[in-house]
C-alpha cells in the first residue's frame, strides 16, 4: 500500500502538523515503510493462537488498602510557598 502525497497532508492537518515540502516527503515514505510492515504482519498465519495482550505472565501488583492517618493541616501547609488562612494560596486562574 502507498499513501499519495494528498492523503500524508490530509493525515498531517488531522495531527495539526505544519510540514515542510521536504518533510512531507520524508514522512510519506516512513508512513508507507510502516503501512508496509503492517502487510506482512497480515500475511502470518496465526490460525490456532490464542489472542493474548500479556505474554510474560507479569500482573499488576497494588499495595492493599490500609486506613491511615492523614496529615494535618500544619503538616500539610508546612512547606507551602504562600499561605493564608490555613489554606493554599495560588495565583489566579480565571479573570472575573
């Protein structure tokens, strides 16, 4: 499969990717290498395989939850840059 030069530029302004002529065909020929290994993963016959997404047998490992104490309000601000009040004070965000 070969993308033409119309469809890489189509794909560039899907990603919002303002390309230069040499960068464009630099990318429409990485793009159709990939498009092309892609073909011969196809043509594997994979007839008999179990589809799978982990193959090394790893799991998530989590910690179990524990109730613990949290931190108090000192501890918590104690490090803080600016505060007032007891709270956090930050810059604002919005303009009213």
């Amino acid at each position: 499969m070969s993308l033409s030069h119309e469809e890489v530029a189509h794909v560039a302004r899907l990603a919002r990717l303002r390309l230069e002529p040499e960068e464009m065909e630099r990318l429409q020929g990485q793009l159709n290498a990939i498009l092309d290994y892609i073909a011969m993963l196809q043509e594997v016959d994979v007839t008999g395989v179990i589809p799978t997404a982990q193959v090394t047998g790893l799991a998530t490992i989590t910690r179990p939850d524990a109730v613990t104490t949290s931190l108090t309000r000192e501890a918590a601000l104690s490090n803080a840059p600016d505060k007032h009040d007891g709270m956090f004070r930050v810059r604002a965000v919005f303009d009213e």
